[in-house]
C-alpha cells in the first residue's frame, strides 16, 4: 500500500475531468435503446389502438344494420378507413368473421390469421353472414413494420418472415332481426 501514492500522484487522484466522459460513454448507449424502445412502444400502442377503434366502428355499423350483406373486401374498407393511421391496411388487413354457438366455444382457432408477406397467399379463412340473432365474432390482424427494426423492442418483439409483428383485434355481436 506504500507504494501505491508513487504510481499514482495526488493529482492525478483529484482530477475528475474524464469522469464525466467514461459516465457518458457507459450509460449513452443504454438509454439511446431505452428511448427508442419507447417510440417504438408508443407507436405499437398508437397503431393498437387505431385498429381497436377502427373494427368497432365497422362492427357498430354492421350492427346498426348499414350494411345489408357485408363482404369481406367491404369490411376492410370500412376498417382501415375508421382507423386512419395503420400503414398499407387493405393489404396488410385479414379478416375473420364467424357464427359462435353458445353452447361450446372450442370451433373457434386459438389464433387469428395474418397475412405473412413472405409466404405465399392464403384464402379467407372464413367470413360467414349470421343469421338473425346469432351471435358473431369478427378478428382482424394486421401485419406492421417496427419504426425501429433492430433495436430494443423492435429488435425483441416477434417477426414473420418479412419482419413485419402481428396486431389482433377481436369483436363480438349479435346479428339484430330483420
């Protein structure tokens, strides 16, 4: 411990000046990530919403009786037109509308499809007008490229093929008699 004071002057123990930059350097990194995982958060939830919105909005239509017999193109439409801000909606939307039965839940896929743009095309999985007073489910997932795509979140969330993450939106209700 003697000779510790020769290798290192008090001077040199006293001078802070590079302190700050070691400081900078170490935590810059980690909160560049920290921010930009948080835009990238912001948007997710932003575009979630907006999906959220836009297929409620369809389904109270479709529930108030404007559409006489909707058609799968027309009800994405009227989706990515209430929800505004989902890039390339029409072509990134996929649909799924269906007549439950009340006495069993278990017809129903545990997952929603979504259009993988890698892949090859898949048809409609299914997209049935109930009849009256039949209960209805209607999914949709879309398919959007993170703002971020190789850091923090958007280097973790789950990708397709195309590097594009999935949304889900479900919604449910009861055809009204004619």
């Amino acid at each position: 411990m003697r000779f510790l004071p020769k290798l290192f002057p008090r001077r040199w123990l006293k001078d802070e000046s590079g302190a700050v930059v070691v400081d900078f350097a170490i935590m810059l990194p980690v909160f560049l990530m920290l921010m930009l995982s948080s835009v990238e958060m912001g948007m997710m939830t932003f575009r979630q919403t907006m999906l959220e919105r836009g297929l409620d909005m369809a389904v109270r239509n479709l529930r108030l009786g404007l559409y006489s017999s909707p058609t799968h193109a027309a009800m994405k439409k009227e989706i990515c037109r209430f929800a505004g801000f989902l890039p390339d909606c029409e072509d990134s939307l996929r649909l799924e509308m269906r007549p439950l039965n009340l006495r069993s839940y278990t017809t129903i896929p545990k997952e929603a499809d979504c259009i993988d743009k890698s892949e090859e095309i898949k048809p409609v999985r299914q997209f049935t007008n109930g009849g009256a007073n039949q209960l209805m489910i209607m999914r949709a997932c879309i398919k959007i490229s993170p703002v971020f795509p190789a850091v923090g979140l958007g280097g973790q969330v789950q990708k397709d093929g195309n590097g594009d993450y999935s949304l889900f939106s479900v919604s449910a209700f009861v055809n009204e008699p004619t």
